[in-house]
C-alpha cells in the first residue's frame, strides 16, 4: 500500500498556486489597467443600495460614494466630540501628514456619535461582504469551517486646514505587505463632518487603481476628488490609491471621519487596547467590542487564558463567544 500525504493544516489553496499567483504579483505589467474617470453614486436611502451591489462596484471601481450615510445632526455631534482632538494633535514629523492636516485618533475612546458612525448596518454589512474570511481546517479527521468577521483597523479624524497640501498618494493595505492572493484585506470609510469640495481638499482617489500590480505608481493627475455633502461616505478598498486632497481655500477647513476595516486575522494598524483599554471599553456595546478586536476570530485568534475575552473580561456570553 502506498504512503499517503499528510494533510496539512489549511487546504483552501495548494503550494503551486501560491507559486503561480505570486509569481504573477511580481512580473511588470505589460498593458497597466486604465485608471477610472468617475466615481460611481448611490443614496444609503435607496432601497436598491444593498451591500451586494456596493461590493460588485468595489470589485469593479475600488471605490463608491455613498451620500446620505450619516444624519445631519450626527455629524454636528462628531464635530463637536471630535473639536478638542484636533486642538491638541501634534505635527506629524514623519512628514506623511502634511502640517496643515490635523487629526484625531482612537476614536472610540472620544466619541460615542463616531461609535456610531462606525456601527451603522449598511457599512458593517459591507464590510463583511468584502472581508470576511471563511476558512476549513482539519482536527485529527474531521474537517471545521469557520468565519471570522472583520474588526477595526483604525479610527481617525481629517481635518485640512486652508492652505494643506495634498498628501502623497498611497495604499492604506501597505501595512500589511499584501499579495494579490488574498485581497482587499481592507476597506475604509470617509465621512463628511463638513461639506467637502476640490477645493477644501477633497479625499481625491483614482478608481480602478486596485487592479494594479506592483509596478505600476500612481500619478496625481489620475486622481478625482470625491467631493461629498455633510453625511455623505466614500467607502474604498485597502489596495485603491487614494489621498488627501489640497486645500486652497483661504477659510475652509474640510473635515472627515475614517473608519477602516481589515480582516479580523490580521493586526490591527491602530493598537486598540491602547487607545480603548478594557475599562474605557466596558461602557460599548458586544458589537463595538468585537469591532476593536476584543472577541475571538475562530477558531481561537485573540483568546485570553484560553477563553474569550468576551466573555471572561466583559462577562458577554452570547451565541458569538468561543471556546466555551
């Protein structure tokens, strides 16, 4: 009788495909993908915007303007809690913000109006349409499937002051060291707190820019800006070269919320338990937690003693709390 393989631990794809698409990744692209002229609108209170669709957008454009995400009077909220955190933010000396761009950073910790922005059903929807990650793996002879939603990457407030120069136009995804086998691994999501235009310093993006290889670098005169009435969102993928637009105005500073997303398998880029630790977290909701990365991507990334902070930490027993 012959000797069979071992089984090794995950048989979502083989070796040679790795090799293959990897090699893919790596070689220079020889007819680069258009960029987008347009950025596709929708209305958040239109029956027929469902995560479906926005995600077919996403796959095809990278990024998608949803108006109307968030009320008038949350966003007036969000700008007050947020006012004393752009007071205090210091220059970034990395130089990636200019700055004329101030900032506001965990912003659970802060403001309960931007934990709801953060929450709002259409968006998480979206989120875990585009990120969720199904996996299969083997314990002895029987194969587990498992679903880990995704968490917060980070959270943090935009504000251009008049005169801000635009920034360098990048990937949020970097961080990650990303290939093309697994992507997006994330997405983000700007809102409006003030009217943002071009001239205020619009987030400027260029759609399609995700279907590009390494080799191919972005140029500003590629980019639209994704010009957006107070509660309007853009909602973009981690791989989608975008921006912050210049300011040129002499007296309008632009203000928006960003919340981003990433796989909930992956390290989060802002430390949340630094910036919401468990006793400023005790007062959010399971949902929020979970968002934060407080609870358990299974089979069992992120346990505590081998429990689920969840529930030995905040005492939440519910039908998402593993390893019980």
């Amino acid at each position: 009788m012959g000797c069979k393989e071992p089984r090794q631990g995950g048989i979502e794809q083989s070796r040679f495909q790795w090799l293959t698409s990897s090699i893919a990744f790596f070689s220079r692209e020889t007819f680069p993908t258009k960029a987008g002229t347009k950025i596709t609108r929708l209305s958040a209170l239109d029956p027929k915007t469902t995560p479906e669709l926005i995600d077919t957008i996403l796959a095809r454009d990278g990024a998608v303007v949803i108006e109307k995400l968030a009320s008038i009077s949350l966003c007036a909220q969000i700008r007050s809690d947020l006012a004393p955190h752009f007071a205090a933010d210091k220059v970034d000396e990395s130089g990636f913000f200019p700055p004329t761009t101030q900032r506001a950073t965990g912003l659970f910790a802060h403001s309960d109006a931007c934990v709801e922005l953060a929450l709002t059903p259409l968006f998480q929807a979206v989120a875990e349409k585009v990120l969720n990650s199904t996996y299969t793996y083997w314990e002895g002879q029987k194969a587990l499937t498992v679903t880990g939603k995704p968490q917060i990457a980070s959270t943090v407030g935009f504000r251009i002051k008049p005169g801000g120069k635009q920034q360098a136009l990048h990937r949020d995804d970097s961080d990650y060291h990303t290939r093309n086998i697994d992507m997006p691994v994330m997405i983000g999501c700007v809102t409006a707190v003030t009217k943002t235009t071009k001239a205020n310093g619009a987030t400027i993006v260029i759609p399609k820019s995700h279907l590009w290889g390494p080799n191919r670098y972005p140029l500003d005169e590629e980019a639209i800006p994704a010009e957006l009435e107070i509660g309007d969102a853009m909602i973009f993928v981690g791989n989608v070269y975008h921006a912050g637009g210049a300011n040129t105005t002499t007296d309008d500073a632009r203000e928006t919320v960003g919340i981003f997303m990433c796989k909930g398998t992956l390290r989060q880029e802002e430390n949340q338990y630094l910036m919401v630790p468990p006793e400023t977290a005790r007062r959010l909701s399971p949902k929020a937690l979970r968002l934060l990365g407080y609870g358990i991507c299974p089979p069992a990334l992120g346990f505590y003693q081998y429990q689920d902070p969840m529930k030995v930490i905040f005492g939440i027993d519910d039908e998402e709390t593993a390893m019980k």
